[in-house]
C-alpha cells in the first residue's frame, strides 16, 4: 500500500512538475527575449494567481489518465511498438479536451490559455515514453509458468531475447522485486492449475494467457495454440470508420506517390528491358479481398517466360531473377504500378500480400486458417513484410507469415498503418526488399 501510495504521489508530483513547465515555455516563447530566471518568476507568478485552476487541472488529468490505464503501476507489457504509444497519447489529448471543457464550465472562460495545453501535452508525451522505455528494458521480467506446453519450445520459437526473461515453475521461489505474470494455457487448466490462477491473482499478479503473451511479445499469433474459440471471441469487427478513412487515406495517397515515383520506376524498367528481352510490364491474376480475383500490375523483374516450368514461388537467390530485376526489388521499385490496384480498390497500402489462387489452396491444406487472411484487402506492403518474412517455398515460413498477417486483421488500425508505412520507408531505403 505505500509503496502504490508512493507511485502515485510520485507520478503527480511529475504530472505538476510538468504543468509549470508547460506555462514556463508559454512566457519563455511569447516573450523570447526575456531572461531565463525571469521568465520562472512570471510562470510562478501565473500560477500563483490561479492555484484552484490548477489544481483542477492536475487532479483531473491525473484521475482521467489513471482511469484510462494511461498511469499504470505495474507495466503490462513490454513496450517495443510505436502504435501503443499513439494509442495512449490519442487518449491523453481526449483527456486534455475534457479538462479544457471542465474547466470552461467551472470558471466561465478559459483563462489558462490553450497553448499550454499543447506544451503540456508534448512534455508529457516525451516524460510517458522514456518512463515505458526505462520500464520495459529495467532488468528481467518474471514469468511464473503454469502453461502445459514446455516454456523452452515457446521462447525458443518466439522470443528472440530469453535473457530477458526469468522464469519460474509453479511452486519455485519467485525473486523479490520481480513480480512475475502468471501465464496459463486455455483448454488445459485443470484443478490444481485452477487454484494457482486464483491465488496469484488474488494475491495482485497480472495473469495472462499463453497466446496473449506471445501476441503481446513477438507481434504474431501462434498458430500452434490457437482454436476456433479462440479466434470468436478474439476477432472483433473493426469500426466502419477506418474502413472509409482507410480508402480515402488510400486514394489520396495512391494518385501522388503514383504521380511522383511512376516515372523514376519506368526509368529502371526501360534500363531493364534493354538487358532482358520482354515485355516492361508484368500483369498476374492475385486473388484479393474475399477471394475474389484482379489482375495485378508490376514492372517485371524475371526472364521472359520465368514460369513456364510451371508457378512456383520467388525464391532467394532466384536464378530467374535478372541482375537489375534484383535492384529493383531491394528497393520495391518493381511495384510501383500496384499503386494503380490501390487507386482502383482492389489492394490498399497496408494488408497482407496478396498470392495466387493455386498457392492459396495449396497452402491452406497445410496450414490451419489459412484463408482468413483474405478478410481483408491485400495490400502494398504488410506488417509480415516489415518484420522480415519473405516466404518462398518453405512451409514453416508462409506459417510465420499467416502468423503476422492474423496480428494485423486482429489489431489493424490507422495507427498500425501508420507505422507499418514508416517502416517499409525504413525498409527501402535500406535496400532489404525482396
């Protein structure tokens, strides 16, 4: 209980310490000529002369952002992706607007000014993202295990820093200072695994499911511990308004970078042509959102007549693939022109790439689930992509694939968008396309 206490006074206290610095930038920039010292005095002196104010504004943006889950005491998860930090900070700014709409109420006017909520918002935004980063990276985490499935064959195939983990069996000693997560595996509970959830969650533990943890940790769905129930309570509809600002996001988007990167992309295509007969384009039927199939367009990248062994996958080290093919594929130039498939609603900027037919019933015998990636449109480039899964003809690699593919219909979002383009950027510019 003291030490919560101590939490909490400790995260107001920086919440206040922040709000002066907010006012303290406001006079610093609106008078840029003042001196540092001074501007201090006419921030205190602000403050001074509207204490009630602000205590009304700490308070309740202290007490909204704790309902929120925004100030948590203990972390949830480890914090590795960008999205969850808009998330929250999309939550603050709600917070912000109520504070400003309360206040207004009460007092009749805003007489704080708006522009300090801006340099607050900023100042917390900054203070909230190194304190999750400190957080997530503060020694090992503990992980009290209560699963069936051995934990060496999950963090094995999933976690790629298991040093960052200190794991304990049921019964065994857990260390002070690292409250471990129970974590349990649905459908094999029986009652001796019952009693131990109980009693560490009573006793304050976070228990979490053993799909949940690997959700939470490597970005994907384990295939292998998932089930149909699984996928009906977990799989919500996604709001029909990401739907319409998704395709109107991607219209926008698809005219200008088509505009602009078309003619250096016909450029590379020209160049190649003149070192391998064929045509410059490269037109294939994909099967897209609901199975239902497009003609999808690329600048080709192979020999002529590359498939005429039959279809088979691209794979690493393609003998098919030309010498400027290749270039063009390190830096994704060879799909500029699915920018048109965008423009037309057959792709989108983001979703999981789109195959062909044959392979999709060829890979749905082998892998469980196989076509739920087809719930959604296909897309230029896919969280599966940013991650660094190139499938070729491997099994196990279309599965790791489907696996980060049902993490982005699960979880998709225009924040999870945003950040799977800034990506790929990263991904261009690098050259790692394949």
């Amino acid at each position: 209980m003291i030490k919560r206490a101590g939490f909490h006074l400790f995260h107001f206290l920086v919440l206040n310490a922040l709000l002066f610095l907010a006012v303290y930038f406001y006079f610093a920039l609106t008078y840029p000529k003042a001196f540092v010292l001074y501007s201090v005095v006419i921030a205190y002196k602000f403050i001074a002369r509207r204490v009630f104010n602000f205590t009304l504004i700490a308070f309740l943006v202290y007490f909204m952002a704790y309902l929120a889950g925004i100030i948590k005491f203990t972390l949830e998860q480890k914090f590795f992706r960008m999205v969850g930090f808009l998330k929250e900070m999309f939550k603050f700014v709600l917070i912000l607007g109520m504070v400003s709409f309360i206040e207004f109420f009460v007092f009749y006017q805003n007489r704080i000014g708006r522009l300090i909520y801006v340099y607050f918002l900023v100042l917390y935004g900054i203070y909230y993202y190194i304190y999750l980063k400190s957080r997530s990276q503060k020694g090992p985490r503990g992980l009290l295990w209560l699963a069936d499935v051995p934990v060496e064959k999950v963090m094995g195939k999933y976690v790629k820093k298991q040093s960052a983990y200190r794991v304990y069996k049921d019964g065994e000693t857990v260390e002070t200072g690292i409250p471990p997560d129970v974590v349990y595996q649905d459908g094999c509970i029986d009652d001796h695994t019952s009693e131990s959830l109980i009693r560490n969650k009573l006793a304050g533990l976070r228990v979490v499911e053993l799909v949940e943890l690997v959700e939470n940790e490597a970005g994907k769905i384990p295939l292998d511990y998932v089930n149909i129930h699984w996928f009906l309570e977990k799989f919500d509809v996604v709001d029909s308004g990401y739907f319409r600002s998704s395709r109107m996001f991607n219209i926008f988007m698809g005219f200008i970078l088509l505009a602009v990167l078309f003619p250096i992309g016909i450029i590379f295509a020209i160049i190649h042509k003149l070192f391998s007969a064929g045509p410059i384009f490269f037109i294939q039927e994909r099967t897209g959102l609901h199975e239902r199939p497009f003609k999808m367009i690329k600048f080709r990248t192979m020999v002529r007549n590359a498939e005429s062994g039959g279809a088979r996958f691209a794979g690493k080290n393609d003998k098919r693939i030309t010498p400027v093919g290749k270039f063009m594929r390190r830096f994704r130039i060879d799909e500029i022109p699915q920018f048109l498939n965008v423009i037309k609603g057959e792709m989108g900027l983001v979703g999981p790439r789109p195959e062909r037919q044959v392979f999709i019933e060829n890979l749905s015998k082998e892998i469980p689930y196989y076509k739920l990636r087809l719930l959604v449109p296909p897309g230029l480039t896919g969280w599966a992509q940013v991650n660094g899964v190139y499938a070729g003809s491997d099994i196990e690699e279309h599965k790791e694939k489907l696996e980060y593919d049902l993490y982005y219909i699960k979880n998709r979002s225009i924040g999870m968008d945003l950040l799977i383009l800034l990506r790929t950027i990263k991904t261009i510019i690098q050259g790692k396309g394949e």
